[in-house]
C-alpha cells in the first residue's frame, strides 16, 4: 500500500509527491488508510485544506500529515464509521463549535458541511477537480473556491494562504468571479474579495 504513495506517477501535484516524501512511513501509512477508507465509504467527500493547498501551490508551506475532508452529511459518515468500530471524537474550532470529526486513526479531519457556511461547502460539494493522489481519483476543492475559503475563514494562516493562491497566477478570473457572484449573499466580506480580482 505504502509504495504506490512514493511513486511520483501515481500523482498529478510534483509537489504534493514531493511533500509526501518527506513525511514518516507511519505518517504515510496514516494518509493512505484515510484517503483508501474515505474513496471506499464515502466517495463523495472533497478533500480541502492543506494537502489540497500543497496540491496546487508549489510555494506552499509544509505539508502537514493530517488531512481534511468536507462531507455533505456527518451523521452517515459517523454512523459508518460507529458499524466499523471506527473511533472518532469531535472536531472543533478555536471557539469550542463543533465543525465535524477527527479519526485519528486516519489521522483525518471529515467538516461537516452544514455548519461554518453551508452555503460555500454546497459549492465547494458540487464543483470540484479531480486529482491523483498516490494513484487514487480523489474529488478537491478547486483552487478559486479554496482562494475564497481561505479567505473567508479569515485566521491569519489562511489569508496568506488565500493571497498566495490569489497572487499564484493558477486562478482562472472568469471562475473566481463566478463564484463570488454566487456567495455574494453569503460571504461575511464580499466586497474585499471582490477587489482582490484585479490581483488574479
């Protein structure tokens, strides 16, 4: 399992095979069983957050060994997890809400959709890219969403984030626009989004 992870033709990111190289083989063996496990029981997750960042920026920081998921309904996930005696404990922010679960033994962070803004996560959930990822098609976020949820989540690693993303000359303007005008109702800071489209 861990071998088809550390061979640079299984991935369609050269820089997230890079940044997986440089994890531990536990670390890896972690990653594989959370991404085989999430592909087989709930395909329809979007992988988000920091791999996904790796993904497309090859700028980007450090490749942390835990990965996240956005899923469109927790409570079936939990319960397929509960009929596989799969542990979990809840995933919370830095204000203590409860924004999904962690399996720790993935080393996996699964969001639920319908909480922070559902609205974003909707789209987030039915518009996404496709990458290979240790030669499994995994379904992630596209980077002009990723831009505006980082963004939008508005902690100080994910604005740089999200203007590194801006500034990375990756974005496609039309789409990024595009999304805009679709959140535009549900974005807490529209307008400065909206001014960032002259950097795309």
């Amino acid at each position: 399992m861990i071998g088809n992870y550390t061979l640079r033709e299984n991935y369609s990111s050269p820089n997230l095979f890079e940044k997986v190289n440089i994890l531990t083989e536990e670390e890896i063996k972690k990653l594989a069983k959370g991404i085989e496990w999430t592909l087989k029981y709930y395909p329809s997750a979007v992988l988000v957050g920091g791999t996904a960042l790796v993904h497309y920026l090859p700028s980007s920081r450090d490749l942390t060994p835990d990965i996240d998921f956005l899923v469109d309904n927790i409570s079936i996930l939990k319960n397929i997890a509960d009929n596989q005696d799969i542990l979990y404990r809840p995933l919370r922010d830095s204000y203590n809400n409860v924004m999904g679960i962690t399996v720790d033994e993935f080393n996996t962070d699964y969001l639920d959709g319908n909480v922070n803004n559902p609205a974003v996560n909707k789209l987030i959930l039915s518009i996404y890219n496709l990458a290979t990822i240790g030669g499994f098609t995994v379904r992630i976020i596209n980077p002009e969403l990723l831009a505006i949820m980082k963004l939008e989540l508005g902690r100080e690693k994910d604005i740089n984030d999200g203007f590194a993303l801006i500034q990375s000359g990756i974005l496609n303007k039309e789409n990024y626009l595009k999304y805009l005008n679709m959140l535009k109702n549900n974005l807490q800071d529209y307008e400065s989004l909206l001014s960032y489209t002259e950097m795309v």
